[in-house]
C-alpha cells in the first residue's frame, strides 16, 4: 500500500499540471484538445511511482502527438513540464537505470524534434542547449537522489541483516551457554550423588555392626551434600548472571584432585595416582581435566561397583596432557554412550584433543583423554 504522504504529493504535482492544461484554454489561447493531452499527461503522473515507465510512455506519446498535429507556435506549454517530471520519475523509480536511460534517449529525441522545428540560422546551438542544460540537469539529479536511496536503502538492509545476525548469535551463545551449565550440573549432580549413594548404603549396612563406621559415612554423605550445594550455588549464580560474585570466581585447579580421588576412596575405591603433570596456568584446560576424572570416577562408583581397582595416570606427552583411567570392574556395563561419556568428548574436543574410551581386554572399563596444552583455550565457566 502507497505512502498517504506520498500520494497526496503525487495528486498535488498532477492537479498542478492539470490546472496548466486548463489555464490556456479559459484564457482562449490554444486549441481546446491541447486541453485533454494536459489532463493526459497529469492523469500519467499518478503511477509515476509505482509504474515509472509507463507514465512515462504516456507523456511521450502526448507530447509527440501535439508535435505532430499542431504547430510550433503551440509548443512548448506549461504543462509539458510533465516531460521533466516523467524523466525525473522514471530515472528515480525504475527498478533498474535502465528506465532512466530510456526516459533520457526519449527526451533527446524530443530535443532534436523541437531544435529542428525551431531552427534559428544565426543561433543554431542557443535552443539546443538551453533543452540540453535543463532536462540534462533535471536527468542527473534524479540519478543522483537515485543513488543516494539505494544508498540508504543498503545502510538500512545492512543494519537489518547485522541486528538479525548478532540476534542470530545471542541465541547460539545462550544455547552453547545451557550445554556447559547442563554438562557442569551432571557433572556436579552425578559424582556427588553416586559417593552419597555409596556411603548411604554402607553406612546403612554398618548401622548395627559397626556404629563408629556408620557415622563416618553420614559424616562422608553430609560433607559430598555441602560440597555439591556449594557447586550448585555457584552455577546458579553463573545462570542468574552474577558471575563476578566471589563463588562464581573461584577456580578450580589440578591440586583439587586429591580430595576428589580422597571422596572416591571413601566410598569403597581403591584408586592409585600417578600425577606428573605439574603446574598448568589455563584455568580451561585444569577444569576439563578435574571433569574428566570426576565423571571417570562416577562411572566406576556406578557401574564397576565400590571395591573397583582404578589406575590414574595423569602426565605431560609432548605438548599435550595425557589422561588415562582404567578400573578393574565388568567392562561390559558402562559400554552405553550416557551423558558423561558424551560430556567427555564435548570437553575434549573444544581444547581440540582426542578421547578413547571402552572395555579392556583384561576386563574394565578404560578411558584416555589427551589435550593440547599450547592450544588457544576459551574462559572456563566456573565449576
């Protein structure tokens, strides 16, 4: 639907060549079916928007039919402006220049016809410029405001398609940010989970025969408990926003290993560690290697059993951080691609490494992580 501003404007210029048309004629000075090849031309004015050239045909064929059937007295007229305002309109409003070349190859032909019906001897180039200089102005500047609104016209689709790409991003960052916090929570949620489960059992088992053991393992559960709700504290603060809150800070390190393998050893593990890996300064690469043996312990304390046998080696190989966890449980129960497997490879593979995990041929279950040290890491959330 058409702009009411812009077709108002529209009625105005063709009611102002039509009252051009019909001046002459009130005052006697022209033929009368001038008159109606004027309302013609201001009839053509009203589409010149919308249909550029064919109200531009339409003036050409008027103004060619006054040339032909009256004289040269009886042109030009006041309202053969229309000529002018139809080449404007055609050269702003075509789809492509090639409407405005076309308008302009017709104003020329015009211009011949005029400068050879009014050829003047001693000034044979005055009337042929003056025609020129002005439809040739007229013709510029339509290009030029042409220009400029396909100009403005880009600026805008550009500005359109940017605020469509950065929405485009927001809703990537926001879904890549939901799969951390959602791998962070299993993380948390399982290991903690499965030791409390553990300690619950053996301390529920041990109530009658052993009362001081029993209270080691609720001792044990509510420690895991407080441990996981510190966890969880602070990934609701990442969630809410609050990330520069002292909890949300807090980094974890490859020295927290040990109480991380010292909570599966209380559940019943027997867990050898070979740690050469020394001091690492990336925060990233430290917490998916912390997430790595903690998802690796979970899955032994759920499907190798409590009295497991599990080997941990953690050493430097090359420029890469090497992480091997084999346990001595049934291989065959953990064979499933679960949420911590599949959590495992999304960490190692953003810091571009490689992960190998499946049963033993010696029976277990063994999984191998090796990182790249030197690689460029992203911020780690807080976990």
């Amino acid at each position: 639907m058409r702009n009411p501003r812009s077709l108002a404007f529209d009625l105005l210029v063709a009611a102002g060549v039509a009252s051009l048309a019909c001046l002459p004629i009130f005052l006697r000075q022209t033929p009368r079916p001038l008159m109606w090849l004027g309302l013609t031309m201001a009839a053509a004015l009203l589409v010149r928007r919308s249909r550029p050239l064919w109200s531009m045909g339409v003036i050409s064929a008027a103004a060619l039919t006054q040339v032909l059937f009256w004289g040269p007295a009886n042109d030009p007229l006041p309202y053969d402006l229309a000529v002018l305002i139809g080449m404007y309109s055609a050269v702003k409003y075509s789809k492509t220049l090639r409407g405005g070349l076309i308008s302009g190859f017709v104003v020329i032909i015009g211009i011949v016809i005029e400068v050879a019906r009014h050829f003047d001897a001693d000034h044979p180039w005055q009337l042929a410029l003056f025609y020129a200089g002005i439809c040739g102005g007229v013709w510029l500047m339509a290009y030029t405001v042409r220009q400029r609104r396909i100009y403005v016209a880009g600026l805008e689709e550009r500005a359109a398609s940017l605020e469509r790409e950065r929405a485009h991003l927001a809703r990537i960052a926001v879904a890549d940010e939901r799969a951390v916090i959602a791998r962070e929570l299993h993380d948390v949620v399982a290991h903690s989970l499965a030791v409390m489960v553990v300690q619950a059992d053996g301390g529920r088992y041990a109530l009658d025969a052993d009362p001081e053991k029993s209270r080691q393992a609720m001792a044990t559960v509510a420690e895991t408990g407080r441990a996981a709700l510190e966890d969880m504290r602070r990934l609701v603060g990442v969630l809410r926003g609050s990330a520069d809150s002292p909890q949300s800070r807090r980094r974890i390190t490859l020295a927290e290993l040990e109480p991380l393998v010292a909570g599966a050893r209380s559940a019943g593990l027997t867990v050898r560690v070979a740690n050469t890996v020394g001091a690492v300064d990336a925060p990233a690469l430290e917490l998916a290697v912390y997430r790595i043996v903690q998802e690796g312990l979970t899955n032994v304390l759920r499907h190798a059993g409590p009295d497991a046998q599990v080997d941990l080696d953690l050493r430097r190989d090359g420029d890469e951080i090497v992480v091997e966890l084999c346990d001595s449980g049934c291989g065959g129960t953990t064979s499933a691609e679960g949420h911590g497997l599949t959590g495992m490879r999304e960490r190692v593979s953003v810091h571009g490494g490689t992960l190998q995990a499946g049963p033993r041929a010696a029976g277990g279950w063994q999984v191998r992580a090796s990182l790249p040290v030197g690689t460029p890491l992203p911020q780690a959330v807080a976990g």
